[in-house]
C-alpha cells in the first residue's frame, strides 16, 4: 500500500498522530452556552479605556465583541472596581511611591496604581456602550479602603468572599465565561478563582485586553491554564 493511501486511512480513523505526524483531524466543536452558564464582564468602565485615569490599551475594543457575545447568554453578571479616595491600591496614597511600583500589605504584594475608579465618579462608570439585555447583577469590588480586590469572587487577602459564587451556584450556573478588562488582573483572578469555586471556566481571549506589566500577560495565562482555565475565542460560541 503506498504511502499516500496510509495517511489517508490513518487520518480517517485519528490514527495519524500516531504515525508521528501533527495534524488536526477534525475542527473544534462550537461552545453554545447552556441555561446554566453565565457571561462575566470585567470592568469594562471608563477608567480602563481610552481616556480613562488607567487605559488599557484597545480597551475598546471588547465592547462590541462583548455585546455580540450577551446574546447567547441568559445569565451575566457585570463587575465595577469601585474605590475609595485614598485608597491602599494607590501610588498616590505613599510618600514617594509612584505608579506601578509595589508595596507590601497586610494580604501580600500590592501592585500600585494610579488613582482610578473612584466611586461616584464619571471615570468609575461603566462603558456607556455596552449592551447587556440580561445582566442582573453588579458585583462591586475594591471598596474596601485597605484591600485591593482584582477578581469578582474574592477580596485580595483570598479570604473574603464577595458573595458570586453563591449567586450563581443558587441560579444553577455550572459554566462560566469571562470576559472584559484586564486580561492579567481582574479577570485572570477573576477565572482562576471561578475555578476554585468550582466552576468550569473559559476566558474568551478576544473579549478582553492586557496591561501586561513586565510580562505579566504570559505569567497570567500559564496561571489560568494551570488551573484548568480554558481558552478560545468569540468565534468558538455560537
């Protein structure tokens, strides 16, 4: 039998990895969310886009990968940072720190920031663009003044919980998909803590954006893939 007709009798059975060959046999299944998943948006707010006190860059962007997205999803839940003036995630709150600098706190390492999403202002507010027809909840973090919280589960001294997950397991959401800004804080934590509640987790790469500080964008996914964080892309939902 000549070797053409081998390949192609392996390839039809799933054989050819075998042969020692990489080929893709069959093309990824389309992901359609179920009644019991649900769509987190990050902190799509002023502040991380374009113009804001702490922009992302194309921060923007997700907003209409994330409003294309809503429509296959019953349940979302929405997260707002919402800091306190003076707040402990400030540079401006330490004589002679600045920006992206770190500090030690009474829960650990503490990246610093510029003043951003203060409550009750404009710059805190969510993208007036967004289009989330079933959005039901806001889940509000960082308003603690001495605690930092990046993901929408739990507090920065991965202690205090905010609550979400018993949200979502009382609805019966078994799913989540996460999505919004940045992709190497708060919604990283945001997923591996998903995981940690138990939850199955996707993070949909194309709907969310990076800081990327000192190569903490690939430090972020190698964590959430550790966790058994799943990555794919808008164009894997139906």
């Amino acid at each position: 039998m000549q070797r053409r007709t081998v390949l192609k009798s392996a390839a039809a059975f799933g054989l050819v990895g075998g042969l020692g060959i990489s080929m893709p046999l069959f093309a990824a299944a389309k992901i359609k969310p179920a009644a019991n998943a649900a769509l987190i948006v990050v902190d799509v707010q002023n502040c991380f886009i374009e113009g804001g006190t702490l922009p992302v860059k194309g921060g923007a962007e997700v907003v209409p990968v994330i409003n294309k997205l809503a429509d296959a999803f019953q349940n979302i839940v929405v997260t707002q940072d919402w800091h306190t003036p003076g707040h402990a995630s400030f540079a401006s709150t330490y004589a002679g720190k600045k920006p992206f600098e770190s500090t030690k706190l009474s829960y650990g390492s503490q990246v610093l920031w510029p003043d951003h999403c203060v409550q009750g202002t404009d710059d805190a507010a969510l993208n007036k663009d967004l289009k989330l027809p079933t959005a039901q909840i806001i889940i509000r973090k960082g308003f603690h003044k001495d605690m930092d919280s990046y993901s929408a589960f739990e507090e920065a001294d991965h202690k205090t919980a905010t609550g979400l997950a018993g949200y979502l397991k009382a609805r019966g959401v078994k799913t989540v998909f996460v999505t919004g800004l940045a992709t190497d804080f708060c919604v990283a934590w945001t997923a591996m803590d998903a995981r940690k509640a138990g939850f199955e987790v996707y993070v949909i790469e194309d709907a969310t954006r990076a800081i990327d500080l000192n190569g903490s964008l690939a430090a972020a996914w190698k964590q959430m893939a550790a966790k058994g964080v799943k990555r794919i892309q808008s164009t894997d939902i139906v």
